[in-house]
C-alpha cells in the first residue's frame, strides 16, 4: 500500500497498522487509492472506535 500511495518507505504505512489509526490527513488519499483500485473502503472504515464505545455496542 505505501508504494501505491507513493510513499518511499513502507514503515509509514507500517505504522499506522501497527497503531491501527490511519492520520486524518492521509485518509483521504486512502480513499482515493482504493476507489482507483476498486478496493470497498469506506470512511467509516478509516475512523477509528475508541475502545468504550465498542464495549457498549456489545452490551
């Protein structure tokens, strides 16, 4: 994903799975990749649930 996204080292991309948040500012060319690609992303996809609100959900 870092060489489609141009980026020149895969340890950005690495990071933000590694961290499982992709930055605000780089979610856009995410989408923008994975709709070129035909890859079903959506932005809800891309925010990130912070980790009360997923154990409510389940409650």
């Amino acid at each position: 994903m870092a060489d489609k996204l141009g980026h020149r080292s895969h340890t950005t991309v690495q990071g933000w799975w590694d961290r499982d948040v992709i930055p605000a500012q780089r979610q856009r060319e995410v989408l923008d990749e994975a709709k070129r690609r035909k890859i079903k992303v959506s932005a809800e996809d891309l925010i990130a649930t912070p980790p009360a609100a997923v154990s409510q959900v389940a409650a």
